[in-house]
C-alpha cells in the first residue's frame, strides 16, 4: 500500500500524538497516530537548532528552506519579474482548495523554521514577494508586486514506505501586473528516496489576492527498505510563476522533515515493516493513573524534581546500547531490597542516554524504600523506587510498544507523561 496525492484517509492520523501505555496497540495496518487514546489537540514544536543526539545522517545540512535570496526571471525587450523573499503575513489563510487542509499549527512556523505536531507531519511558512518590472523609453518601473504566503506540509505514516509534499501559495495583498499571474510546480526528489508519481499542480490563477491557498501536492517513496537501512531525502517543489505578459520566474521550496528505515524490530506478532517518521519530533508515552498509579507517581515526582522528559524542550533520547542500559538499571536499582508484591522502577527509564551511567548521583523519594538522598533536585542523576511489581513488569512491554508504534530508533528524543 502507498499513500496517494490526496490521500484523505491520513488526515485524522495527523491531529494526533501521544500513546498511552494503558492503550492496546495498534494493529500495524493502520497508523498508531489515529488511536483512540491519542490527544486530539497537540501542541507544536520547532524543529531545535541543535539536537544534543540524532540519528546518524541527520544533520544540519539536510534541513534546506524556501526562497533564500531575490532572483530574477530573464528580461524580456522591456520586461523582467522578480522573486524575492518576505515575512509571512500570518494571517489566517483559506486552505479549501488544498488536497489536504493545511493545519492550523502551521502558522507555529516562524523565520522559515519547519514545525511539527505529531511524529508524522511536519509544516513550514515562509513569504514571496514577485514583482513585475517594464522598461519604457529607458526607463524601469515596478509595475506591480503580489505578497504570497508558501506553505510545506510533509505526512507520512509510521506503517508505509512513502509520504506526501503538498505545498500551498497564498496570495494576501497586491497591486498592478503582478496579480495577474499564474503558478504551477513539479516535485523533485533527491537522496534515499524517488519521486512517487505524478504531481498533482495544475495551472492556477493567483488573482485575486484573497488569501485563498493555491495547492499541489506530490508523492515520494524511500529506497531505504533493506532490513536495519535509515535513510533521508529532500523533496523539493520547484514552481512557475507567470504574470500575464511578463517572462516566467522560478521559485524552489524544499524540505527534509521525513526519515524511513526498515530498523525497528518487530513486536510480538507485529511484524517488522518500513515506515517513515518526523525523526525530531518527540512523540510522548502516558502512564495512566488510574492504571498504574504506583508507576505514574513515581515518574511525577522524578519529573517534578526536575528530571528530563516531560516536555518538547528536554525530552529523554533512546538508548539501545545494552552495556549502558544494564549499568543505568544497576547504578538506580542494583541494591533495591527485596520487598513482597514490589520492585525496584528507575527514571530516567534504563533504555535512554539520561540515565546514571552517564552521569549524576541517585534520588529516591519518602516511601520509596531505597537507600537514597531525599528532597534532591536537578535535570541530572536518576530517581529510583519500589514500586507494584505488576506494573513494573508491565512497563517493558508497554514502552517496547511504544517504541515500535512510533518508530523510535536509537538517539531518537521523546516525551514522558502522566494520563488519567
């Protein structure tokens, strides 16, 4: 199965994020985004400058933007147009003629900074100003000039090997000329990963300037299917704008938002499969209250004195080194008394890069029953406490659902929450 241009069946998955280890799992056929259990109203975040940890590959230089600097079309006998970039207007724009709504989040975007929601989309704004030019007895004049919004909304799945760029031109304000212009685009693929098909982005009129978005969309699918392969690709929409009379000018938005592998394992009877994730973005796990409740107010007070995860701005990283993960879980837990119906739960969890073997001391907290300083706080170090043996037991198997659902790979960042 691949995702299609105009693939209608994705957008509730979108407005989705978190999983909640009270859940049952998704089936893998269809994408976890769209759970029940999940948040219906997520918060966005801006893609961080710098990632203390990232997946192999994923660097600065594959994080490309929009127009970056004025170009111009050939002149003509008398006439030339130019792009040139401008600050988004923000202003809220109609997306009924996009194949997909863009979401609201998108306007989060700022200084050409992608976005993100959910762990499979991803949205940026950036602004165009194209202005029209005539020479005339020597003379050059602005003859006209058009204020356009451009939109880049990538989504994907966490269970198909392929996701869609759809881009959007909204024009806000204009004058002479330049209103009177069309637009239509191709996308370009480029790294592990060909274009999907056709572009869908027929000819269409930017008059008028009524902040009305102007879409295409396209497809791309990796080539990064061999079992354990991570790969990375750049799509880029490469547009036409034609004012009526004028030359054409060219304009190239690109993004980087999407990573797929074939390199999370299976889960049970859930097999192993491509997929395709916002890699940066931290997808969050709820503990349930109501469920686990000794498990959940442990990680409450661990976060509360200050320990990482709760939010997009610290989140834990995962660790799959199991030299490091069995020393986090020894340094926290590894004189833990033996207490009936109990067991010994860490935080940071044992499978992150936060935990004690990579720096700090221990916490513990009243009733915990461990051999621990009390009242610490600080973003470094590691809480441990006995907590109900079952729901202990049950945290494994939880967070490896969670892993596989979101795809979480090693150094992948995500978030740690407290449900009802």
């Amino acid at each position: 199965m691949y995702l299609r241009a105009r693939p209608r069946i994705l957008v509730a998955s979108l407005l989705m994020t978190a999983a909640t280890i009270a859940a049952t799992p998704p089936a893998a056929a269809a994408p976890p985004d769209a759970g029940p259990a999940h948040a219906a109203t997520p918060d966005a975040m801006a893609k961080p400058a710098h990632m203390p940890i990232a997946r192999p590959g994923a660097d600065a230089a594959r994080t490309p933007s929009g127009l970056t600097q004025r170009t111009c079309a050939p002149t003509s006998n008398t006439r030339s147009v130019c792009l040139t970039p401008g600050r988004p207007s923000r202003r809220p724009a109609s997306s009924a003629l996009a194949p997909v709504p863009f979401p609201a989040w998108c306007a989060d975007s700022d200084g050409g900074v992608p976005v993100a929601a959910t762990r499979t989309a991803a949205c940026r704004i950036t602004g165009l100003v194209l202005t029209t030019w005539e020479t005339v007895n020597g003379t050059t004049r602005v003859t006209g000039e058009l204020n356009m919004d451009v939109y880049d909304y990538t989504y994907s799945s966490v269970d198909l090997p392929n996701w869609i760029h759809q881009i959007g031109l909204s024009p806000w304000s204009g004058w002479g000329a330049a209103v009177n212009s069309t637009v239509t685009g191709t996308l370009a693929a480029a790294g592990d990963c060909v274009v999907n098909g056709a572009s869908s982005f027929p000819v269409q009129s930017l008059s008028p300037a009524n902040n009305v978005t102007r879409s295409g969309d396209a497809g791309a699918r990796t080539t990064a299917t061999a079992v354990g392969a991570i790969g990375y690709c750049t799509t880029t929409w490469n547009l036409r704008l034609v004012p009526a009379g004028y030359p054409a000018a060219t304009a190239s938005s690109a993004m980087a938002e999407i990573s797929c592998d074939n390199a999370v394992p299976a889960n049970g009877s859930r097999p192993m499969r491509v997929g395709c994730v916002v890699p940066w973005f931290p997808a969050q796990v709820l503990y349930s209250q109501s469920r686990y409740p000794s498990l959940a107010s442990h990680v409450s007070r661990a976060q509360g004195s200050g320990l990482p995860g709760r939010t997009f701005n610290d989140p834990l990283t995962r660790n799959v080194d199991q030299a490091t993960i069995d020393l986090n879980r020894s340094r926290a837990c590894g004189d833990a008394p033996s207490i009936s119906g109990k067991s010994c739960d860490e935080y940071p969890l044992a499978s992150t890069h936060q935990g004690l073997a990579f720096g700090g001391s221990r916490r513990t907290f009243s009733g915990c029953n461990i051999n621990a300083p009390t009242n610490v706080t600080g973003p470094t170090g590691a809480s441990a406490c006995m907590i109900t043996a079952s729901e202990n037991n049950a945290q494994g198997g939880l967070m490896a659902a969670f892993y596989y659902d979101y795809r979480v790979l090693g150094n992948d960042p995500f978030r740690v929450g407290i449900g009802s």
